[in-house]
C-alpha cells in the first residue's frame, strides 16, 4: 500500500464506507450524508474531480475511520 492516501472518485468512496459498515447515501438538504451508529458524515458533491487525500483525510476523520481500515475495503 502507498505511504500516502491516493485521490479516489465520489463512487468510489461511497463504495468502501459501504464496506466498512456505513449506510446510505441518504438525501440531505444540499448534500447527500451517510450514517454508521450514531455517526452521520456528509459527501461532498460530486463534481468532475477527483477527491483530493487532503479531503478524504478530513471524511476519514470524521467518520472515525482509520487509515488501517481504509486500506483493507479496497
């Protein structure tokens, strides 16, 4: 695995908090938000890009996911 967190799609990063136990994504006022326990984290919109690793380090936060999780829902 890379030192470093890579860019990932919105797709994408749904995709893999799904796998790590989170549900949805539920519509919210003007962003859509998934829920895990009492933990809800809201998704950025989508847009053409990518989501940046600064901005996935800030979601992982969050949602209380740690780097060691992350990489084994890949």
């Amino acid at each position: 695995m890379p030192d470093r967190l890579l860019p990932v799609t919105r797709t994408e990063l749904i995709r893999r908090l799904r796998r790590l136990g989170f549900d949805g994504p539920y519509s919210g006022g003007r962003h859509e938000f998934m829920l895990h326990d009492t933990r809800r984290l809201i998704l950025p919109n989508p847009h053409r890009h990518d989501i940046s690793p600064s901005l996935l380090t800030r979601l992982l936060k969050q949602a209380g996911v740690t780097r060691t999780d992350w990489d084994a829902s890949a």
